[in-house]
C-alpha cells in the first residue's frame, strides 16, 4: 500500500490519441489493492481501452459498490464522474444517473458479491431492464475484505487459505445473462475477437 500521491507531469513525447490524450490522462490514483491483485490487470486494461477507443474521460460516469473491486475505480479515468455507492445497490443508482444524463458512458464496476450475493437482485433487473451501461464484474471467488471467505461465485470444491473446502454450486453470472437475454449475448460474443472471448 502507498500514500504517495503520482506525478502530475508525465514526459512530453509519450504517444498521444486522436483527443490529444496521453495514457496518463486516463489513469487515476495509485492503487492500494494487495500486491498482484488481478483487479489491478482489470484497471489497466479499462486504461488501454478507453485510450485506444478514443473516449474523453470527461465523459465516462463510473459506478461501483462495496469491496476490492469497487475501489477500483479510482484508478482508472481520474478525470472522469464517479460514484460509489451502497453495498449491492450499484445498478439502481446508475440507472438513476442514466435516466439524469444521457449524454454520459455509463460504467458500472462491482464484485463477486457486490452482483452475485447481496446485489444479485440489483443484477437481474438491471439486465431485465437493458440499460444502457458497460457491467464488468470483477469475480475472484473470494470476499477480500473479509479476509478470504468464499463468495457465491467461487468454484464447488476449492479450497480457502485455511484449507476449507467450498461445497456449493456457484452463480454463474454470464448464464444468467444468457437466460434473460440469450440473443444480445451470441451477438456480443459474435462481435467480439476470438481471442478476446473468456476461456478461450
């Protein structure tokens, strides 16, 4: 964990987008997740994207919940609109946002158990709703900050660090995407590159 604030100046020959963005320009703070956190690959790729797809900052709202993941946020579009809300209730507070200003790209971060256990509601209806929002839940199967219990997505059978041996079903959140909106998701993976499709 650090507490030293990032440089504001960066070198005045990194490449720049069409906007006349840096990558810099896209980052936030410095991130105090555990060292080798995934979640930190997941902020650097959201990075890169935006970067690349040309997107002001400025434009983007991002949303998130309760737990790892949603801390996230801060480190990635610091000159974007944030907000983090209560636990679970992500999706109802952006799709408020969203019905305020439409003009905005709605980003939506969550966790494992922030969609799959106390939010799961809030997931269902969100995509019954079909608002307009790029959804990235950041699923490591286990509760960070409770230090380590199993969340309802994690894996029938793995074990924690204390040995136990997880014996339920996981929710499965992309099949139940699939069940309430099977024709949007074949098009989005369709749409997709190969090599950018989960498991593959």
């Amino acid at each position: 964990m650090t507490y030293l604030a990032k440089p504001k100046i960066h070198h005045p020959d990194l490449p720049r987008n069409a906007l006349g963005f840096t990558r810099r320009d896209y980052e936030g703070a410095i991130s105090t997740l555990c060292a080798g956190c995934g979640h930190d690959s997941i902020s650097a790729a959201i990075i890169q994207a935006f970067f690349e797809l040309e997107i002001a900052p400025h434009r983007v709202a991002k949303l998130s919940g309760i737990g790892c993941s949603s801390k996230t946020p801060t480190y990635f579009l610091g000159n974007s609109h944030g907000f983090n809300s209560v636990h679970g209730r992500m999706p109802s507070v952006l799709t408020g946002a969203a019905l305020a200003n439409r003009d905005l790209i709605y980003l939506g971060v969550s966790g494992d158990g922030d969609s799959a256990s106390i939010g799961l509601g809030q997931f269902a209806h969100v995509l019954r709703r079909g608002v307009n929002m790029l959804y990235i839940v950041e699923n490591n199967g286990v509760y960070g900050l409770t230090k380590g219990q199993f969340s309802a997505t994690a894996d029938k059978g793995s074990k924690s660090k204390r040995g136990q041996v997880n014996s339920d079903e996981p929710i499965d959140l992309v099949l139940l995407r699939r069940i309430q909106q099977p024709s949007r998701l074949d098009e989005e993976l369709r749409l997709r590159p190969r090599a950018q499709r989960c498991g593959e």
